[in-house]
C-alpha cells in the first residue's frame, strides 16, 4: 500500500470527478492521500474533502505564492481549523522567491513563521514549500527548533547538500513525479541518498504527473509510478519502498494514525 503524501483533490480539475480518482487510487492500491489547503478559500473544502473517507486527511494552511494583501494570517485563523480531527498537519507553508522577486520578503517570513509557531504549539508537522529559497528556508527551520513538531520538504527539488542539511533537521524529503523526469538528475541523486527511513512519495496533484502521463492530468494512483521509478532506481522493489514510506507517512503524522 502507497500514501500520498501531498495532492490538492480540492482543485477543479479534481473535485469535478472525485470519485472516479478515489476509486483508482484504490485499484492502485495508493492507501491514503493527505489533500493540502493553499488558500483561505480553500481550506474549508479541503477538510471536507478529507472527512469524506476514512482514508483521506487534510493540512491547513496559506501557500507562500499567494500574496493576499487583504488577507493577515494570525495563529489563532489556523488553530480554530486545527481542532478538527481529520487536520493532521500545517501547511503547505515556506518560501518561494522564484514567484515573488521583489526585494522584502518580510510578509513571507512572518507568515511562515506562524505556521511554525501553531506547529510547535499543536506538535503538527510542517508541509514546507521551497523554491530559490533554501537557505533561507533552512535558517529558519533551525532557528525554530522543529524538532518537537517535524517536517516535510515536499516536491523537494534541491541537491543532495540541501537534503543532508534538511535531514540534520529531522526533516522528512517527499519526492514528487519530478523524480520519473529524465532530465532530473539531481532529484534522481537525492532519490538514492535519502535514507529509506525518511522518505515520502506525492503526486502534488493535479500538478506534476510522473511518466508515462507527463504533461496530463496528476492524480493521486499515479503515486505509483514515482514510486516504481524510485526503487528502481535504489534497486529495492515497489513492495518494500511503499511499506517503508507508508509507515513513514504515520511516523511523521502521528495525529492520522488515530483515524487511519
Ligand atoms: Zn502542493
């Protein structure tokens, strides 16, 4: 059985035909899937996407792409949707400075660290977000001290001296189908230094579909094939890859196993 560790079932192109991707992930024997809020506007579907199925969870908070300069996120906006049972964790939050090029990225830091800070107090893992922002990204997950709550770098896309650093941190990597793209070799390279211990599979659905089905459509039973490719590369076979991330996927996210 595989997890899917970040997917947004929430978005059109999904929720439009829910139930037809629910019941692939099943025929792909893809277990769980845990659907990731981006939005204030989105978060409310999210949660009621994952209290749909048993086997479906939700995180709760507001992507660093989303500017919002109407919007001020407060801990206590995250701690009401946090008290609800099918909430697992916090995110997905980070930095992203390819999006956002301009020169004071204070609002960015500030919200991120309110997803740490309601993190820390709830001990909720962290779904962290990261792009042309590693360093900053990685400095500020330190400062914070994440050990009490944990973390996910998800869709991780940097080089294997990232993942060792975010490894130090206790961070889990998830690898998305980035890793089936031919041209990915540093991802490929991660694939394989990653101790088995601390991976996690995603599809970051609708977004990213592995090969074969680049460019189509990602769903969560397309996990599959990113987790195909990855033991063929660590050459282990599928079996004993989607075990360990399955049970690495429960050791991170202790507050599923409760309704798993
Ligand atoms: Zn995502």
């Amino acid at each position: 059985m595989l997890v899917d560790s970040h997917c947004h079932l929430n978005f059109p192109e999904l929720s439009a035909d829910l139930g037809t991707f629910l019941t692939q992930m099943q025929a792909n024997q893809v277990s769980h899937a845990l659907v990731v809020a981006t939005r204030p506007d989105n978060i409310a579907q999210v949660i009621e996407i994952a209290a749909s199925q048993p086997y479906l969870f939700a995180s709760v908070g507001i992507h660093p792409d989303e500017k919002l300069p109407d919007f001020k996120l407060t801990p206590e906006y995250l701690l009401e949707y946090v008290a609800h049972p099918k909430v697992i964790a916090l995110g997905e939050t980070g930095l992203d400075y390819h999006w956002n090029k301009e020169l004071d990225m204070t609002w960015q830091h500030e919200r991120f660290n309110i997803h740490i800070e309601v993190a820390k107090k709830t001990s909720l893992p962290l779904i962290i977000h990261t792009r042309e922002a590693a360093a900053d990204t990685y400095q500020m997950l330190k400062d914070a001290q994440i050990e009490s709550c944990g973390a996910v770098m998800h869709c991780f896309t940097e080089d294997k001296d990232w993942a060792r650093k975010f490894l130090d941190l206790g961070c889990y990597i998830s690898l998305s189908g980035i890793a089936t793209f031919k041209s990915a070799t540093q991802v490929h390279e991660v694939a394989k230094f990653v101790p088995l211990e601390r991976l996690l599979v995603e599809t970051d659905a609708p977004y990213l579909a592995p090969v074969p089905f680049r460019g189509k459509l990602n769903h969560p039973a397309l996990v599959r094939h990113t987790a195909q490719y990855i033991a063929d590369l660590r050459q282990i076979n599928l079996a004993e890859l989607a075990e360990v991330t399955t049970q690495n996927f429960f050791t991170l996210f202790t507050k599923a196993v409760a309704t798993r």
